[in-house]
C-alpha cells in the first residue's frame, strides 16, 4: 500500500496508514498522490488568501478609522471574521506540515496597499474592492468543495476541513452582501474597472499561490 510520504504525518494520512490492518472491504480509501497534492494546495492558497484579506481589512481600517468612522465597526467586524479564518488555516499549515507560501511578504503588502488605496479613493471604492474579493474567494471556497467532495470517505477528518471551507465561503458571501447591499459597492466611481482590476489580481495571486 502506497503511502505518500509527506503527508505521512498528516492527520488524514495517519488515519489511512493506521487502518491498513483492517479487512479490505472496512479500509478508508488510501489518498493518490494527486489528492495529497491537492489538500497541500488547499491550505497553502486559503491561508495565503486569509493573509491578504486580513492586510487588506487592516488596510481599510488604516484610512477609514479617520475618514469615514461610521464605517469602522463594520470593518471591524468583517476584520474578525478574516482573523479566525486566517488562524484556522494557520493551524492546519502546522498540524499537516504544508510549506506555506513563499510569496508571503508580497502579500503583506499588496493586501495593505490594496485595502489603503481603495479607502483612500472612498468607502464606496473600498466596499468595490471587498466586493470583488468576495465574489472571486466565495467561488474560490465552491471550487475546492467541489474539488474534494469524492475525499470525504478517506479520511473522517476531511470533514472538518471541508465544514471550515463552507462556513468561511459563507461568511465572504456575506462580507459580499454587506458591501454592495449596506454600502453601495456599485455606487463607487469607475465600478466596473475597479472590479475587473481586482479580480485579475485575486485570480492570478490563487494561481501563484497554489505553486508558490
Ligand atoms: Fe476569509
Ligand atoms: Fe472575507
């Protein structure tokens, strides 16, 4: 029976190899190599991502404490919401050895300049920007469910991740309605190429993510 080696100390791995002793038709399916990888890019894209969200919503929070104070406790809160994301990822990282990004200091100023700039340009142009974010990260959160329904029977803890990865899609699907619904998101100047520029941006920094 193969066993990935790298992920021999993960805890779904270490589920598999401890039932290899079991009768064949009790076993949990082994995880291919091909499913390794893609939880190791599963939680190296999303605690990248919860990185920029966190830069980008301490970003906002910089400049519209000061220009717009009646918006800050609801980027307070969004803010939160970004911390226990981010701390959840940070914990799966660790407990499954997954090499974080590399481009991580990039990140942590992108998403601060990303946040600060939009805000200076405007709460309408800052909640542009959280919705542009939130519609790419909500699909982003569907591709991976959808890409690892077929491992919910290899391993029972794959079931906590895939719970983490809905309840977060949820909560950016709601940072997305409190944006343009509260705020007018679609109000700001230039809506649609400030969108379209920041959704680029977050579709190209998952596709380096998931490789670097
Ligand atoms: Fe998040
Ligand atoms: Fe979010």
């Amino acid at each position: 029976m193969f066993v990935c080696k790298r992920l021999a100390s993960s805890p779904w791995k270490r589920a598999v190899s401890t039932n290899i002793g079991r009768s064949l038709s009790t076993a949990p399916k082994e995880l291919s190599r091909e499913d390794s990888k893609t939880l190791d890019q599963v939680i190296r894209v999303d605690q990248a991502g919860e990185l920029g969200a966190n830069q980008i919503y301490r970003g906002q929070n910089f400049v519209l404490q000061f220009t717009d104070p009646k918006v800050a406790p609801t980027i307070q809160h969004m803010w939160e919401q970004e911390k226990h994301h981010l701390r959840t990822f940070d914990n799966y990282i660790l407990e499954n050895r997954v090499r974080p990004t590399l481009l991580r200091p990039f990140w942590d100023v992108a998403g601060f300049a990303l946040g600060a700039g939009t805000a200076l340009l405007g709460t309408k142009a800052a909640m542009a920007c959280t919705e542009a974010v939130e519609t790419v990260i909500g699909g982003h959160y569907n591709d991976q469910l959808r890409d690892t329904v077929h491992l919910n029977d290899a391993a029972p803890e794959l079931q906590k991740l895939r719970d983490d990865l809905a309840e977060f899609r949820d909560d950016e699907l709601e940072h997305l309605n409190t944006a343009v619904d509260d705020w007018n998101a679609k109000e700001a100047p230039a809506h649609g190429l400030l969108s379209n520029a920041i959704q680029v941006g977050c579709n190209t920094a998952i596709w380096l993510c998931k490789r670097f």
